[in-house]
C-alpha cells in the first residue's frame, strides 16, 4: 500500500530542483518569459516561505509554496504536479495541506496567480473553494493572469 504525504521540506533537495525544472520547462511551454511568474529556489528558501512537497513512497509528486505577504495574507506559489500523478489527487492533498499551514500561522486570505492557458489548475483552485479577484500586486498589467482568492477564516 502507498502513502501519499505532504510536509514542510527544503527546495534544495535534488529530486526537488527536478520537479521545479519540470514545472518551469511547462510554464514556459505555455507563457512567454515575460509573463511566467514563478519564484526561484533562492525565493523559495526564505523565511516567509513554507515549502511543501507531495511523496508518495519518498518520491516526490508535487509541490506548493505559502508565501507570508503580511497582513493576514498568503500567496499560493510554485504548485506543480508532476504528468506521471496529474489526476490522483496530489493537488488537493497540496492545497489542503497549504491551507492547514496558513490557518497554524495566523493567515486568513489566501489568493493565487495562474493563467488562461491552465484550465485544469482553475478548475482545480475553484473546485477547492477559491473565487476570481482583480489581478493583484505583479500580475495587473499580464492579460494571460488568472487571480483567484480565498477566505480561510
């Protein structure tokens, strides 16, 4: 039987530099450079930063990162999937862990940044709760930015 786990970890790790290659080679993919707003893993390695990373048998699946932006509010940043796990529920096992860490750490709103061409990861953020705003902070001027926001608290 696997189990399937998400927990605080560092971005550093060699098996966790993959996953995040693979999540930039895919926004890319999808965005010009100009419009792919991902953290790097010096961002990622900070102390407003929580890292989470979904294993399933010590193989890494995904990851997400909670950034404290202050004042109650946390942004969702760097959640990827890996193809190989896309559609077994690793996302949500992600978002609910996320949320989980937010609520322990005194963040009431969480709000995100995706884009047009990532349906599946809209889908995915409103099936979890999560409602469109007005682009915010970074994101104002990208017309392929997607913005969503959700109360947790």
């Amino acid at each position: 039987m696997t189990v399937l786990t998400v927990r605080i970890e560092s971005p550093r790790q060699d098996d966790v530099l993959h996953l995040l290659q693979q999540g930039d080679d895919y926004g890319l993919s999808l965005y010009p450079a100009e419009n792919y707003h991902a953290l790097d893993v010096d961002d990622l390695d900070q102390p407003d930063v929580t890292f989470l990373v979904a294993r399933e048998d010590g193989t890494a699946l995904g990851t997400v990162a909670l950034v404290d932006a202050g004042d109650g509010i946390g942004e969702v940043k760097r959640m990827f999937v890996s193809d190989a796990a896309r559609g077994l529920g690793v996302g949500t096992r992600l978002l609910d862990a996320l949320h989980d860490r937010a609520r322990a750490v005194g963040i009431g709103t969480v709000r995100l940044e995706t884009g047009l061409p990532q349906a599946a990861a809209i889908a995915l953020y409103r099936k979890a709760g999560y409602a469109d705003i007005p682009r915010f902070g970074p994101y104002v001027d990208d017309p392929t930015s997607v913005c969503m926001e959700q109360q947790l608290v």
